[in-house]
C-alpha cells in the first residue's frame, strides 16, 4: 500500500510538472498563432525571435548596466523596430503572393536573426536574472519549480490580455478582419501595412515574455531558438488560430510528453519526448483536423 | 542601368573575384597549414568558443614570438561547421588540400572524429582527438592516423569510478550503490555506456542510465526519474546547453551537488557560471588546469593579447581555453619532432603522424613548451595513441575550479582488452590489415 501511494505521488508530480512545462510551450506557440491569426501567414521565425528578444534584453543589462526592466523597455522598441522592418523589407513586398512564399520568407528571416543576433550580443550562454524564484517547493514530497508556477500565472495573464485585445478593441476587430481576407480589410481603409507591423510588434513582446521564462531557465543561448520545434506540435494540436488551443495544447503536450517519457520511455531505450510529442498531436488530427479550438476550413468547389 | 541592377552586379563581381584578388603566398616560404574546424555558432558554441579562441592564440603568439616553429610560418585557418556532423566533414573536404595539404585536423566533435576516421586514413591525415572521439582509437595499430592522446572515455570513466569508490571507503564498498549516468542521447553520450556496464557487472554496483534528448534543452522528465530512483551518484556525460541544466535541475531536486560528476566536457566556467548557486560543490573530471599563472598563458597575453590581438580574452585561463593551448603544445611538439627526424622545416602530414607518435611530454619537455603543472605527463607510440596519462577532479567554489584529487589513473586492466577487442573488430568489418610498427 506504501509503494502505491509513493508511486501515486510520483505520478501526480510527473503529471503537474508536465503540466507547467506545457504553460512555458505555450508561450512560445502564443507568438505563432498571433501572426497566423492575425495574418494567414506561419511565422517560422517566432523562436528566432524569442531568442533575438532574450539576447537584447541581456545584451543591454550588460552593455549600459541599467536595471532589467529598462533593458525591458528597450527591448520593446528594439522588437517593434524588428517588426518595422519585416513589413518594410520583406513581407510587405509579398501582399497576395501565395502563403507558402510568405512562409518561405519567415524562413529567411529565422536564419536572419539567429546569425545576427549571435553576431551583435555573442554566442556564450548568459545568465538571465530578473528576480524571478528559483528552486522548487515542496508540497508533502511533491516537488514543484517556482519558476515554471510563475511562467504558468504569466501564461495565463497573457491569454487574458490578448483575448481582450483581439475581442474588445478596435485593433484587434482590423486585425481579424485582416486575417479572413486582405483585399476585402484593405478596401474598407485598413492599412494592411499599419496592421502586420502591429502584430509583428506583439508577436514580439509574446516572444520577449517566453525568451524571458525560457532563458531564466535555461540561459540565454542559441538553443532557445529550437524550442520553436517544441511549440509546433502544440500548434497542431491545439489549432493554429487558436489562443486557447495554445494553451491547452500546450498542457496536453507538455503532460503527455513527460508521462510518456517516464512510464513508455524506459521500454524503448528513453530519448523519446520530442517524437512522442509529434505523434501525439497527429494522433488528435485523426480526430480534428483542424486541430482541438482551430477553425473548420470549408471551402466551395 | 537601376540602382538595384548596380548594387547586385557590384556584389556579384566582388563574390567571383575574390578568389582571384586574395594574395598568393611567396614560393619560397616554409609554411605550416593547421586548418581548426570550429563551432563558434551553435547550440554548442559556449564550449566551441574557448577552444576555438586557445588554438587561434597559441599559433598567433608561436607566429608573433617565434617566427613560426623553427622558422616554417604556421598558416593557422577556421572553418565553422556548428557542430554538425555533415558540415564538419564538409569542412574536412574544403581544407584539406590549401596551402600544400592539411597536417592535422582536431575537430572537438565525437560525431566528426567518427565521420573522419576513414577519410583522414585514405588522406593520410593526423587526427587529434584529446580527450574525444572513438575510445578504441587509442590502439595504434588499428587506427594509425588517429590521436585520442591522455585518455580516452573508457579510461575517463574507470577513473571516475575510482574516486567514487575512494569517497565511499573502497571498490568492496560499491555493492549496493546506485550510480545515475545521465547522458546526451548522441555519440558522443553513449561512448561510455559500455564500460560502465562493464564496471557494474565486475564491482557489483547498480547501473541506471538516463539519455537526454539532444541538445538538451528540456531536461525534466530525466531529473523526475533520476529524484526516483534516488541513486548515490550521479555520473554526467554532458555537453554545451546541456550542463547547466542539469546542474540547476540537479539542484532543484535537492541532490548534493559534491556527488554529481561530470566528465571533462561537463566541467568548464561555461556550465557553472550560467547555472549560479546551483554549481556550488558541482564536480568534473579534467586532464588540465584552469588558471592563467601557467608561462605559456603569460606568453600568449604578452604577446597576442599585450599588442592589441588575441581572439577573445575573457576565455583566457578558463578549463575549457587551457585545455586547447595544451592541445596545441602537444602538436607544436610533435612538429618539432617531424622536423628533426626529416630534416625539413615545412614537414607534410605522413612526417606530422610520426612526429606525434614520438612526443614525449616530460618534465623538461613540460618546461620547454611553458606548461609545467598544466597537464600530465605522456609518451605516445606508434602502438599506444594514448601515451599513458591520468586525470583530476575539480570542484567548482562558486567562482573557480580547484582540484579535489590526486591524478587519477584509468583502470587499464579493464579499459585496454576493450579497445583492443573493438579495434579487432573494426579491423574485421573494414577488411583492413593492422599497421605495422616499428
């Protein structure tokens, strides 16, 4: 009976600690499906903007030697220059053009950034320490990280404020009619141009919040631009066009992964979170194609 | 014509003519071609960084102070590959006949050093793998142009069990301890999962092992298992973004950080200074020492650093940085050894290969090359790649690595039957015929 309550135990922390990875895989996906929403167009370069975003923010804690939070604002308008230039330079020569071609553009733009942002701030790992906890708690020999309970309540918090945004504010009602069609929102005197550098610039801020999460944890190095292959699956399976669904498919991902890791692992050599990921969001497409919350795409023959 | 037209046409005829344009070396200079493949990018490039910067300052202080090595310029040029397997070859491929043939290359990549074992045999080509790469390469006879030098996993990782061992009272005492190895799911990581399967089996010690996803990034469903299966050591065989996690996430289960080991490549400023608080007590093994009173470092800040050179000075003296220039002496070394024996000054890879196969690093060799008290002595030859050695443990203060142990010897009884036995096989499976010495 004793082993079974410690194993109990041993599972529910897997089980919550999967849970609060999942929040911080979430992060990362959030930037996705504002772009995506917002646009129509899969940003592949939101990880290589998280990891320019963290390294900005460091790079200038280190450089003027000012407190974080005005490295943070700084980073801001470094993003939302970023965002300038993505409009001016690249995407806003591509209006109409096929969505692959956009998508072959973020591309360009991920080994853009990752190059450059090495180049600019350096490729050695830099701690990052903005005062947030670290160490876990211990809840009854339940082990739970501070930090990740935080990035939880941030993930949260997020979600709020960008629902509010996209439902409840003139910008965000231009930014959906954007998404459905760009001829017709341009027509009606949306600035086509106005709208992709707004939400470039909070796909941004979305990306400097999980590059802050991420390099608390991990430092900020180059790695961080991977964790972009961690949010896809997320995205599969929580729906590209939803914020919710990132959530959500975040928690599932994040708690699927370590069960899987922990209780299949051991029988087929372990290393096996990353596949077993993928796997599992294709297992919810069988299902829902368009993945858990994403929108149901009819069109007329 | 358009600006753009302009713009475009300039930069393309730059591109095609900058082969042309670059300067052609004088005919008549004796000239040393050490091309580095190096990964200053990367998910590994903390740990690419220093080695790459003590390789590029050793040869820029031998070409400043000396002239070159006995008068031969040494022609010291990098190729970035990232840590890709397919782009470090790639990089083999591209050098390896500029400036009159490469003479050695070192690729700090177990993956690479895999890939180029064949090709550096049929190009007659040194490589020197320190402390990396194929653990049964250290038999001569079967891997004639390869150098693990020192010691290789196999005998790093009978050491580590020896400190363990001593910690706890004795091999007798090790029967009902557990030992945690963590490792990079890469092949570099697996290299030591074989002879600690060995060890587990001869000294009765439970073995449990914990792959870590490549790169490394998210680490948490190892450290859940490991806090489960609360074992008396933890073993690490880690590298790059992998470290400090593991070090923090070690912490964060409230595992005692002296009895966490990394290897030698889990063992540098890199991994403990990103990780805080959480490093303190943290152990590694290393065949060097960190710090920058050694003469071959003065030389190198002196006359790199002192005249407004030198690749990256905040690298300087750190574990990782040391360890390369130490690389470099023991090339330097066998150069000089080459010229000697041949007559010549600029000496080619076949002469190099005999050069490194009569290195011997003693006490006044040690003296001569300003690394006295850096690393141990060796002797390789033409049968034994690995010449001897032993290496250290150090612990990590919360601002330094200081040594913890006496040198550590590999358990050669265990370790040298395994290379053998493997190197036999690779020998079978190749179809090739054992090199003759001697």
């Amino acid at each position: 009976m004793e082993d079974f309550v410690i194993e109990f135990m041993f599972f529910l922390e897997v089980l919550f600690s999967g849970l609060l990875t999942g929040t911080l895989y979430s992060l990362v996906a959030l930037g996705f499906v504002l772009i995506f929403k917002a646009s129509g167009v899969f940003n592949f370069a939101q990880g290589a903007m998280m990891l320019f975003a963290a390294l900005s923010l460091v790079g200038f804690q280190e450089m003027l030697g000012v407190h974080w939070t005005v490295a943070f604002l700084l980073t801001v308008v470094v993003m939302i220059l970023l965002a300038w230039c993505v409009e001016k330079f690249v995407l806003g020569k591509l209006v109409n053009q096929e969505p692959i071609i956009l998508f072959m553009a973020t591309i360009g733009i991920t080994f853009f950034l990752d190059g450059f942002g090495q180049t600019l701030w350096g490729s050695d790992i830099k701690p990052l320490d903005i005062g947030l906890p670290t160490g876990s708690l211990d809840f009854g020999g339940i082990f739970v990280d501070q930090l990740e309970l935080v990035a939880g309540a941030t993930a949260g918090g997020l979600v709020l404020g960008l629902a509010i945004f996209f439902n409840k504010t003139k910008i965000g009602r231009a930014l959906r009619a954007v998404a459905d069609d760009h001829q017709a929102a341009m027509s009606v005197g949306i600035s086509l141009r106005n709208i992709w550098i707004i939400v470039w610039s909070v796909a941004g801020l979305v990306g400097l919040v999980a590059g802050i999460m991420w390099g608390s944890k991990l430092g900020v190095q180059f790695s961080l631009s991977l964790l972009a292959l961690k949010a896809l699956p997320v995205l599969m399976l929580g729906g590209f066009t939803s914020i919710p669904g990132a959530i959500i498919g975040g928690l599932i991902i994040g708690a699927g992964e370590k069960l899987a890791e922990i209780y299949l692992g051991p029988f087929v050599g372990g290393a096996i979170e990353n596949w077993f990921a993928y796997m599992l969001a294709m297992v919810f497409l069988l299902f829902r194609p368009q993945g858990l919350f994403g929108e149901k795409i009819i069109e007329r023959v | 014509m358009s600006l753009k037209k302009f713009v475009l046409g300039a930069v393309g005829a730059a591109v095609l003519a900058a082969p042309l344009a670059a300067p052609a070396p004088a005919l008549a200079e004796d000239t040393l071609y050490l091309p580095k493949l190096v990964y200053r990018t990367g998910p590994f490039a903390p740990g690419g960084i220093p080695t790459a910067n003590g390789a590029s300052d050793y040869w820029a202080m031998i070409n400043e102070r000396d002239g070159g090595v006995n008068g031969a310029r040494v022609i010291y040029e990098e190729c970035e590959f990232g840590y890709n397997t397919d782009r470090g070859v790639e990089c083999y491929e591209r050098t390896k006949t500029n400036h009159g043939g490469a003479l050695i290359y070192q690729p700090y990549s177990t993956g690479v050093t895999y890939a180029l074992t064949d090709r550096t045999r049929t190009d007659k080509i040194p490589l020197l793998t320190m402390g990396y790469g194929r653990s049964d390469a250290g038999v001569g006879t079967a891997f004639p142009w390869v150098f693990p030098l020192m010691t290789n996993y196999w005998g790093q990782a009978t050491g580590i069990f020896k400190y363990i061992s001593e910690q706890e009272g004795g091999i007798d005492a090790m029967k009902d301890k557990t030992i945690a190895l963590v490792y990079l799911d890469i092949a570099y990581g697996k290299e030591s999962i074989p002879i600690f399967r060995t060890m587990s089996e001869k000294f009765g010690f439970t073995l449990k092992e914990y792959p870590v996803t490549f790169p490394g990034l998210e680490q948490k469903a190892t450290w859940l298992q490991v806090r489960r299966a609360r074992p008396d050591y933890i073993v690490m065989w880690g590298w790059g973004a992998m470290n400090q996690t593991a070090i923090k996430e070690a912490a964060g289960i409230r595992f005692p950080a002296e009895k966490f080991i990394g290897n030698w490549w889990a063992g540098a400023e890199q991994d403990t200074v990103p990780a805080g608080d959480a490093a303190i007590g943290y152990k590694s093994a290393t065949f060097n020492v960190a710090g920058k009173e050694f003469p071959v470092i003065q030389e190198i800040v002196k006359h790199v650093y002192g005249k407004g050179n030198g690749a990256g000075e905040e690298n300087v003296g750190q574990v990782l940085y040391n360890r390369s220039v130490v690389t470099q002496t023991f090339i330097h070394a066998g150069i000089l050894a080459a010229q000697e024996k041949f007559g010549v000054k600029a000496i080619t890879s076949e002469q190099l290969r005999w050069g490194m196969e009569n290195i011997k690093i003693d006490d006044a060799t040690a003296a001569k090359m300003g690394i006295t008290g850096m690393v141990p002595n060796i002797a390789p030859t033409c049968e034994d790649h690995i010449g001897g050695g032993s290496f250290f443990i150090q612990q990590w203060d919360g601002k330094k690595w200081n040594l913890v142990s006496e040198p550590i010897e590999p358990m050669n009884d265990l370790v040298v039957p395994a290379m053998q036995e493997t190197a036999d096989k690779y020998l079978k499976e190749k179809g090739l015929e054992p090199a003759t010495c001697g």
